[in-house]
C-alpha cells in the first residue's frame, strides 16, 4: 500500500495540526468568553473579534497562495471551524471563507475579502431558491453571492438587510436579489453551478465541525457538572442516567471529528470519489448535536435551562447552526440521490 492510499484510511493529525488547533483553541479562549457571546447576541457578531482573528491570519490561510493566501486544506480548515463552535465564537468566518473560496475558483478575489476587511456571504440552500432568501451572514455581509439559474451572481447593497431574529444567534436576514443596488453576474453554467455546489459542500463540512466542537464543550460543561454534583453521597456521574449519555457524547464527538477529516480529506483530494460525505457528516452533527446539548442541560437541571447558563447558550446553537442552510433533510435527500446513482452504475 503506497502513502497515499494509506492516508485514503488514515486521518490522524499531523503536529502541524494540532499546532494550529492549539493556537486558535488558545486564542478563542483568550478573546471569547461566555460572557462577550452573550453581549453579541443582539447583532449577532462581534466586530473586535472578526478583526482580530484576520490579524491572526484565519481568512488569509484558507484561500490558495495565487491570490494571496496561504493554501490551507480542508482539514486545517475543520480545526479552525471546531474551535469556533467550541467557543459559540459570534463571528461568520465559515460563511466567509466558503464564499471567497468560491470566488477564487470562479474570478478575482479582492484583497479585502482576503483578509476579511469586506465580509462576504453566500446562500448555502441545496435548493436553489427563488425571490428572497435567508443568509445566514445577511445582515453584516459587504455583499452576498448567490445562484440565479445557471448563473453566480453577487449582491451588493447600499444599506445591508435588518437582521432577522432566529434560534442560532446568527447574524441572519432576508436577501432580496430585486432589492440589490447592484447585480453583477460573476460566472454561468455547469462550471459555476459545480464551484457553487462545492462551496456548499464546504459549508456543511464546515459547519459539521463547528458542531463537534460544540459538542465537545457541551459534554464538557455536563461532566463537570456531575462529577461535582452529589446525591445520596455519591457524584451524580457515577449513576448510569448519567454516564451513559456522557459517554455517548464523547462516541458522537469521535465519530463527527473522525468523518469531518475524512470529507475534508476526500474533498481536497478526490472530490468525485465520495461526493456524498461532507453532506453526511453535516446530517450526522445537525441531528446529534442537538441530542447532545438538550442531554447537557438535563444532566444540570433547572440550573441548565436557566437563561445565563452556558449549556442553554449552546444548545439553542446546536439547534440553529445546521437550520441557517434549511431543512437538513434537503441534504439527507442528496446524500440518498448520489449513494443511489452510484449503485445504478454498479
């Protein structure tokens, strides 16, 4: 078996990787406390953070070095999405950094959507949709790209769209292409449609990993809680209505990171060999997550469904993160329709 059809089975991290999780681990735990989401909910993002976190580099690293940035992988990318959701960080580097990814694979990427100056967005429905549309980054995006029949169109707007109240805290808003100051169509058919499809197959992938970190911060939370937690004499994680679900996080929490780097991977490397994966581990985290933070909140109690504790922060975004791309069923129907076209041909 040659290197490479070892690492088609084997996603172990390398130590550059875990010295570039260690560092935005590091780093969110520095600049984003509970306690500076919570202040950002209003608007949905924090603007010292953004900026902060481009002056480390996160939305240089992902585009490729033809445009000025550093040629991160996907799986460099997932590290960076999973501490993300472990902090609930208040800022839309994942739909920006699909975004101008996708606008490095279909024309010029302005130096200010490299280094996160101008916030970018993009619809990241599986349906292409008709008339107004909800973007997750809406509300703070300098423009927004999205499809338009066989078309890649970006819109730009004089005043940006009000942000619309929603479950995940998201910076959210209804996206009205006729309302659009200017209309500019940036590539047409089947190439533009397949770049616009893998941009969303990053955002899912993307978003699955900031759901593993979510999860792995929930599970956190929870068993501190009960190892410090005692009934009848003894830590309330020792009775098995407690350690069973524990541990059944920690399994959803391998299992998501284990399938993130393996889409990662495929979509980096063979991105028409398991075109279905990123889908799947999207699907994977939508559904678990909220398992896992609605377990968190009853491990704690009437403490965890109180307004200021952590738990129910996060699991009102285990909730609302996956909805931002629609109804995870749309993705679950692809997921059937590439698995069945693949048999077909068997």
């Amino acid at each position: 078996m040659d290197r490479f059809e070892l690492r088609r089975l084997d996603y172990s991290l390398t130590e550059d990787h875990v010295a570039l999780q260690t560092a935005y681990k590091d780093f969110f735990k520095t600049h984003c406390s509970i306690e500076s989401v919570r202040a950002a909910e209003p608007s949905g993002f924090d603007k010292n953070l953004w900026e902060r976190l481009c002056a480390m580099g996160a939305t240089t690293m992902a585009l490729p070095e033809s445009f000025g940035g550093d040629g991160a992988t996907l799986v460099d990318l997932t590290l960076v999405a999973e501490e993300i959701g472990r902090s609930l960080a208040p800022v839309p580097w994942i739909d920006h950094v699909c975004t101008a990814r996708l606008l490095s694979r279909l024309a010029e990427v302005e130096a200010d959507v490299v280094n996160g100056t101008q916030l970018s967005a993009l619809d990241p429905q599986v349906e292409n949709a008709v008339g107004p549309r909800l973007i997750p980054a809406g509300s703070i995006a300098d423009h927004v790209i999205i499809r338009d029949s066989d078309s890649v169109v970006r819109l730009t707007f004089a005043s940006r769209p009000a942000k619309v109240d929603n479950i995940g805290r998201l910076p959210m808003a209804w996206v009205d292409p006729a309302a659009a100051d200017t209309r500019t169509v940036v590539a047409s058919g089947a190439e533009a449609l397949a770049s616009y499809q893998r941009a969303l197959d990053e955002w899912r992938l993307l978003t699955a990993a900031a759901l593993v970190g979510l999860v792995e911060e929930t599970m956190t939370i929870a068993a501190e809680f009960a190892k410090a937690r005692y009934t009848l004499g003894v830590p309330i994680s020792t009775l098995q209505g407690i350690s069973h679900p524990l541990a059944n996080m920690a399994i959803t929490v391998q299992s998501g990171r284990n399938l993130a780097h393996r889409a990662a991977w495929f979509l980096d490397n063979e991105p028409d060999e398991r075109p279905e994966l990123a889908a799947s581990v999207f699907v994977f985290m939508a559904e678990e997550a909220a398992k896992a933070a609605t377990m968190a909140v009853h491990i704690q109690g009437g403490l965890g469904v109180s307004a200021e504790a952590a738990a129910t922060a996060y699991l009102v975004r285990a909730r609302g993160w996956p909805l931002a791309g629609g109804d995870p069923g749309a993705s679950a129907q692809q997921i059937a329709q590439i698995v069945a076209a693949r048999e077909a041909e068997v």
